[in-house]
DNA sequence: CGGCTCATTGATAACTCTCAACGCAGGTGG
DNA sequence: CCACCTGCGTTGAGAGTTATCAATGAGCCG
C-alpha cells in the first residue's frame, strides 16, 4: 500500500539509486507521515534525530534570532531530501507550508543504511551540492537585489519549482498560473523583506500588468520576460 | 617534496579518509598550483573544468548581477575544497584574497577517483553538508541583520575561522588579534553593504572600544562579549 | 451576521546608499 | 631624500528606499 514501489517519487528521490531488494530494506526502516499546514518536523537547535524524503507538498526551512526575526532558508518540494544526516545539530527547523507526506527515516538507521550504499550516498552528494549552489545563488538576492527585484525574482523562480508538481503539459519555463505556498508574511521571510514591503510590490507588478492576483494565494505571469527584465 | 604525504593539510582535508597507496594514485592526477591575491583559479559560469584543495590561503567565491553588483557567498581556508564535482556549471568564481596554495585536480579525474572511493565521497559529503549549513546561516544575517549586526558577526566569525591558521596556543574562541584578508570592499561584498557603510561601522565599533585597528588590514578584538551583543 | 485573521494602503521615520571631498600610506621618480 | 602620484579608506551632506506604525479592507468560519 505505501511501499517504495508505488512511491510517486520513487525515480526523482535519492531512492532512485537503489535496487528492488534494497529499496525493500529502505522500505523496512521508513515510515510515512502526513504534517497539516503550519506542523514542524524539525526543530532549529536540535540534535538531528530524523532525515526524510518529501513525497508531497512544499516545506519550508527557516532559522531566527532571539528577537524572533525570522529568515526562510530555504524551500523544499516533492522529491527533495530534508535534514542532516552524519550527526551534529540541525541549524534550521523543518515546518509544512502546506498539506505534505514524508517519508521519515530515524537519522542513525538512515546513516547506517547510507554507509553501506555508495551509490545512495553519492545521490545525496550531488543533490546537496546543487542545493548549496541554488542557495549561493539566493544570496545575491538578499545582499544586492532591491525590493521589486526580489519579489519579481522569487516569483519567477516559484513558477519554475512548482511547474513539475503541476504538470503543465506545454513545455514552457515555468507554470504560468500558480498557487502561492506562502502567506505575505512567509513571502517577506524568503526575500529578508516585511509584509508592507511585499504587499506594495505585490501591488506594483499587478498595475504595471505584469502579473495578476486572482485571489490572494494564486498568481499568474502575464508578462514573462517582462518580470525577468524586473528581476535584476 | 610536493608529494601529500607531507601536506599540511594532509589530516585536515578529505585526503585524510585515504589510506597510503590511494594517496599515492590521488597524487599522480593532482597539482600544485599557486595564486597570487585577485588571481582566479574559476569563473562564473563556465563549465566545471577542475576542482581543488586549499593548501594555504584564503579564497573568496562571488557571483554578481549584470550591471555589476557583486556578493561573495563564500570563503575558503586551508583544507577546504574547491569546485563542482560531477558536471554542472560552476554557478560563482573562485579567487585568492591571498596569496595561496592549492592542489587542482582535473574534474573529470577527480570524478572517476571518487566514484572509487566512497570513503572520499563520504567526506565530501559531510563537508559539503556542513558548508550547506554555514551558508544557510549566512542567510540570516543577509536578509535580517543591520549593518552594525553584520559587521560584528563579521569579525567575529573571521576571528574563529582564522585562528586555526594564525595557530593562538591559547585555546579561546578565536583569534584576539588578526590580518583582514579582505578589503574594505571586498568586506561590503560578503555583507551586502556598501564600502561607507562598513567604514563607518568599524569607526563606530572603534570608538565604542569593541575593537582596534592597528592598521587598514589589522583588526584587535578587545571586548568579544560587547561584539557578540553588537551581533543580535 | 459578527468576529477573526490576513492583506492592503497610507503617513512618517529610520536606515543605508549615493555622491563628493578629503586623508593617509606606499611607491616612484626627480 | 623629498615631492608627487595613485589607490584605498574615511568622513560628510543629502537623497532614496524600506521599515515602522496605524488604519482600513477583504475573505472565512462559526
């Protein structure tokens, strides 16, 4: 019923990298779970307990200060790999942004697995290493990017993350229309931005008729290569 | 005489999870190489070519806008790892701040050499993990921190990634005192500022006795607790 | 139909950037 | 050996962008 086999992820995820007898013991050490909007898997400053597979849905990952600042560190869709494997403490915590399924692993059962599967590990090695790059990229957004460069770009790149997921068929570059994972709040937390911020952008780009906003969780790119042009 | 055997990094970098003869074969298909300060070893944008070691140095990885902007995302010290294994394009330039020592291997070398030694690519993995996680905190400090907050997590995070390097007996948190590798500039690059904004909060750090500046390139910490408040 | 949360809009303030001048140090050449 | 030149850093004045504070508006659920 939820093995492996079936699993809608099973030739995007790391799993890919294994065969039918070890996918079975995988299998045999992972559990499913199902987190509502809002509900945290990982918590920031913890010992990394437990590692897993998104299946289902967009997660996020965030980090803080004391003075509850908040910062968005990083976005996590179905296929995709989540906390730390190898010890040492999660530096992030691991919230749902929406509805989501999980495929959960105790992190030493994962660790042990992976140390006897060079091929899993080097899956994992190179999504992280694409995942460090993706986030080397953000951050010439939150150090240079003004205010409407960050909105433009951070729906152009939403679009494109979320296109699989949606499955447009036509081969663009992204989804054209799309529903929005993030409130303006957790918007304004990816882009080091406030919700005011966020909002006036949000409002700028409508009137420029460069997007509309059906309602307030859905968005549709009117203007492509316009908002590329607004992205820096 | 350039053999790894004798590297001072031998124990520090992911050679360490190489026995003798792999050593050996890891150190026919490498080289030595060395770069003068403002001298790059990669470019944004082109195709992964090589990949390499720090020996000795300090190395900045940047990316920028079309119309100039610049931010580091990264610095490199000794025994830490250069470039993109396994294909891809290198999403940010690699260059020394110093002058510096490096072992380069071809990509697609060093490729095949990892592929047959998953304790390497075990290490890099946890390397890259751990680099992951630094970056994402970086974030925090790009997207919500002010500038006299950037400035004074700045220094102090240099104070402890330096004194490895600098060798203080004294087993503090970091270096009291140390050598800026950075230029004001380049300081403003890492922090997402402007050059004036950074003088000035150096100034201020000065004036208030957080710190010293012996020199344009020297920096004494004299109140590390005021400076940890200084960073939020 | 309230009452709630979330988002938008407006007015003002604060912070950082921009532009410009000046200062300091190191190197070069008279 | 000193003068000058050049690059980098500092300091100042003013402008611009984004944050803050406050009020209004829209959608949702009981």
């Amino acid at each position: 019923m939820s093995s492996c086999e079936q699993c809608v992820v099973r030739n995007r995820a790391i799993c890919s990298s294994l065969d039918k007898d070890e996918l079975g013991v995988l299998n045999a050490i992972g559990r499913r779970r199902t987190l509502q909007p809002g509900e945290s898997l990982i918590w920031e400053g913890e010992d990394s307990v437990l590692v897993a597979n998104v299946i289902e849905g967009v997660l996020k990952l965030s980090t803080g200060t004391e003075d509850g600042r908040e910062q968005i560190v990083g976005v996590v869709y179905p296929s995709e790999f989540i906390g730390r494997p190898f010890g040492g403490t999660t530096s992030h915590g691991v919230t749902a942004l929406t509805e989501s399924r999980v495929c959960v692993f105790s992190r030493s059962d994962f660790d042990a697995f992976a140390r006897e599967h060079p091929s899993l590990e080097h899956k994992l090695l190179e999504r992280t290493l694409t995942e460090l790059d993706r986030t080397r990229r953000w951050m010439l957004l939150l150090g240079r990017k003004s205010a409407s460069e960050k909105v433009a770009s951070f729906l152009l790149e939403l679009s494109e993350r979320l296109s699989p997921a949606n499955c447009e068929i036509h081969f663009e570059t992204g989804a054209r229309r799309f529903t929005l994972p993030f409130s303006r709040q957790q918007i304004a937390d990816v882009l080091g931005l406030t919700i005011e911020t966020v909002s006036r952008q949000f409002t700028r780009l409508k009137s420029e008729g460069l997007i509309d906003l059906p309602s307030r969780r859905e968005v549709t790119i009117l203007d492509r290569e316009g908002l590329a042009a607004e992205a820096g």
